[in-house]
C-alpha cells in the first residue's frame, strides 16, 4: 500500500472534522490557478492594521489580565460602530461571545452595559439545541469541532462582524490535544474558513502557558498552531506600576506592518474600560524582556542602605527641577550604572508621586512634602 492511499484510509476512517472524506474510487486532479486570473482585493478590517475581518486574530494574556474586559469593550465598540481610540473608522455590526468562564447574567451584561453597548446586537452561543423523534429537546454544549452550527448562528445574525471565543482552550473539545499542533490546526481550519465565509473578525482568547518565555507569540498556551493559524496577535499586560492599567501590544501581524501598542485603565463605578489618547511604543516581547529582567533583579538581594540612599540622593536632584517622565530617569540612570530596581526602591523610599498626564503618559515628582525619605530600610 503507497503513503498516498495509507493518508486516504486513514482520513476516511478517522472522519477529521478538517477534510471531506475521500469518495471511494475517485482520483482527484490537483486544481492549479493562474496568479494572473486572481483579482487583487485589499484586507478588509474590523479595527485597522490591528483585528482583520474574515481572519482569526489572538489575544493572549494571564488571568486577570483583563482579556475578557477588552473583548466586552470591543463588543460594545463593534455593536455602537464607534471610532477606536487611535481613530480608526468603526462600522456598527452584530457581536456573538462564545464564553466559557464568565456568566452572562452577572458579569457579561453588566460590563457590555458599562461600556454602553447596544446589547441588541450581543448574542452569547455556548450550546445547541436539537428536537427528538418525542417532541422533547436535547441540547449539548459546543466545541470547534461543532463548525456547522456555529455557521449556522452566523448566518441567523448576517450583520456579525465579531465572534469572540473565550477562552479557546474550553472549546476545543475533549478529543482535540491541545498540544498536539495537526490536532489543533484540524478545528482551527475550518473556523477560519467560516470566518472567510461570513467575513467576520473571530477572535480567540487564549492563557498563557506556565513559564514564560523571550518571544511573546510563544507564551499562548497550547500547541503553537494557535499563534500559526491567526493572522494578528496581540497580548494584554499589566503595568507592573499601576495595578489599574493594562497594556495591548503587538504581537505578531501577517497583514499589515506593526501597530504601536495601547495602553487602558478600569475605572469608575461602575467599572469600564477607559483608553488612552497616546500610543505605547513597546511590542509585547520588549515588555516580556523587562518583566524577565525585573524578576531577575528581584531574585537579587537588595541594594545595601547607602546605594539606596545614594540613588535616592541622585533622584531628588533629578527631580528637583520639576517632573520628569520615567523614561527619562530610566535613561539617566543607566548612564551612571544605577539599575532599575534601585531606581524603583529609591522612589518607592522618597514616596515619589506618580501623576498620569493629559497625553496619557505618566510624570515622576517629589512629593509634596518636597523631600526624601528620612530612613532607607534595607529589604530585598
């Protein structure tokens, strides 16, 4: 038996929801097309350079991150046609969320209201419902796997632009290795063809997998097929400065070139997601690379209490002649050899304050006070 027909039994008896069975005694000829009969057409988007439309686009981040905030923002953004915050153009659309974490009554809704979503056209699916032979119904919870009636949901709402699925890892379905990159490629497959059928953005939310890594795109937990098949990834953070601000950044973009990263706080009450006017000029792996370095350093001992004392002598003559940003003192610093950690436990010493500014960055000053700190403990 050749390798050819060994791929063909196999296929035919395995029925992977991927291929369509093979019909007995039937050659296939390799279908050829001519580039030149191929009409250019340009990418069609849902936010610009950063979400296309009829691809699949992945958000990878740790819990509470903040990814299932982002996503109901950008339901909202989506179901309204609003500009996003960089001011590219929006267009008005149904969203379908397919959640597996979060319940719809006490958590999707109040968030969709609170970022004032028009929650007419927010549908949530997690299920399909059949009716037997006794006139009872029969329902079952969906996977990927279940690509015909997730198309069928996308055809009962033809204006969805945004399918949200989160997290992909709870839909994936208990046959499917998650591991296991041709596995996961098999279900990823066809939703990415129905995504191209229904020219709808499909955006799936992923965790990040235990111990990190030097390229952000790697951290996606799962088989590395996730980050393959999507054509856009992006990752959220938190500042480690602020616990209320979060960080979208770049990941990888086979469409378009490299958008600057993005940066918003959950705030008011109730709580709602707020972005900021000014871009983040930090891909995902630069910010990967200073969370590595800031474990490092803190794996470290301490500064003594004279270093201490003799950055935070340096940072309040830096800072005496007004405000400056943390880049700035960041740069300065490192000009004289003095490491970030110090830098931090200095100002954390002096209780230098830390005012966000109108452009959406972020200003170091003395505090009111005007000085520093008496005493520098001498911790880890």
């Amino acid at each position: 038996m050749t390798a050819i027909n060994r791929i063909k039994q196999r296929v035919e008896r395995d029925g992977h929801p991927a291929t369509v069975k093979l019909a007995k005694g039937v050659e296939y000829a390799p279908d050829l097309v001519r580039m030149s009969d191929v009409q250019a057409v340009p990418v069609p988007w849902l936010w610009a350079d950063r979400i296309p439309l009829g691809r699949i686009t992945l958000l990878v981040g740790r819990p509470g991150a903040g990814k299932t905030w982002f996503t109901t923002w950008l339901a909202a953004m989506v179901s309204r046609g609003w500009s996003f915050p960089d001011k590219c153009h929006g267009t008005a659309g149904s969203v379908i969320l397919m959640n597996a974490e979060d319940s719809a009554a006490d958590t999707l809704k109040p968030r969709l209201e609170a970022c004032h979503a028009d929650c007419t056209k927010v549908h949530t699916l997690t299920s399909a419902r059949a009716t037997l032979a006794d006139g009872t119904t029969a329902s079952k919870v969906l996977t990927l796997a279940d690509v015909d009636q997730i198309g069928q949901a996308l055809a009962a709402v033809p204006d969805a632009r945004l399918l949200v699925i989160d997290p992909v890892g709870s839909f994936i379905g208990g046959r499917v290795d998650a591991h296991r990159d041709n596995e996961v490629r098999g279900v990823l497959s066809p939703l990415a063809a129905l995504a191209e059928q229904h020219k709808v953005a499909v955006v799936l939310v992923a965790h990040t997998k235990k111990g990190g890594g030097e390229i952000a795109d790697d951290t996606a937990l799962g088989s590395r097929a996730f980050v393959g098949v999507a054509r856009a990834a992006w990752h959220l953070m938190r500042d480690p400065e602020d616990k209320d601000r979060r960080l979208l950044l770049p990941g990888k973009n086979n469409l378009a070139k490299e958008r600057d990263g993005l940066a918003f706080r959950l705030e008011g009450d109730p709580t709602t997601v707020v972005f900021e006017d000014g871009p983040v000029t930090l891909s995902a792996d630069d910010a990967l690379a200073n969370e590595a370095r800031s474990h490092a350093e803190k794996r470290k001992p301490g500064p003594r209490a004279d270093a201490r004392m003799k950055a935070a002598q340096w940072l309040g003559e830096q800072l005496a002649s007004g405000p400056k940003t943390p880049r700035e003192l960041e740069e300065a610093a490192e000009k004289i050899g003095l490491g970030l950690r110090t830098l931090q436990r200095a100002a954390e010493d002096m209780g230098v304050e830390r005012n966000k500014t109108y452009a959406g960055g972020w200003l170091w000053k003395l505090p009111t006070s005007g000085g520093t700190a008496a005493t520098v403990h001498d911790t880890p």
